[in-house]
C-alpha cells in the first residue's frame, strides 16, 4: 500500500518533506480479526487547508497541518481488509 500511495501524484505547489513515508500494519482501531494499514507521510505545500483536504478526501485520506507552519502537513491514509492469516492482526 506504501508504494502504491506514494506513486500517487501530489498535487500542485506540493512536495514530499525529506522524511519519507511511515508504514504500519496490525490493528489499529476495533478488536482484531482484521488487518489496518496505515501509511504517513508529511508535505510541504503553498495549497490551502481545504485545497490540501480535498484532494485527499477522494482516496480517505487526514491531512493534518503542522501548528505554527502552514505549509507543512501530515497526510494518513488508513485501509482496513480481513486478516486471514496475518498474526499481526489478531
């Protein structure tokens, strides 16, 4: 999934912060017997807030903005499916 979003274009007047991206697998919400895969990654931007939020809503993603530096923000995406046979997700 990380690499899958990363491919993902940015949208204009934005670029990746030198830190990468974060992946995550395992259960993050609810009681198991399911898998949650979180991918983080942080942006520098001259779009607004609701630019920002926008575009990612379409692919449910949390654009969170950095206090004291508007043009830095958070991007999460989580995805849920079914654990199978992952023992991180149970």
């Amino acid at each position: 999934m990380k690499d899958r979003l990363l491919a993902h274009p940015l949208p204009p007047e934005t670029s990746f912060n030198a830190a990468g991206a974060q992946g995550s697998v395992g259960v993050q919400e609810g009681n198991g017997d399911h898998c949650d895969f979180l991918v983080r990654f942080s942006l520098r931007t001259r779009l607004s807030e609701a630019e920002l939020t926008s575009y990612y809503d379409r692919i449910n993603g949390r654009v969170y903005f950095q206090d004291g530096d508007p043009a830095s923000a958070v991007v999460e995406v989580l995805e849920t499916d079914d654990a199978g046979w992952d023992l991180r997700c149970r």
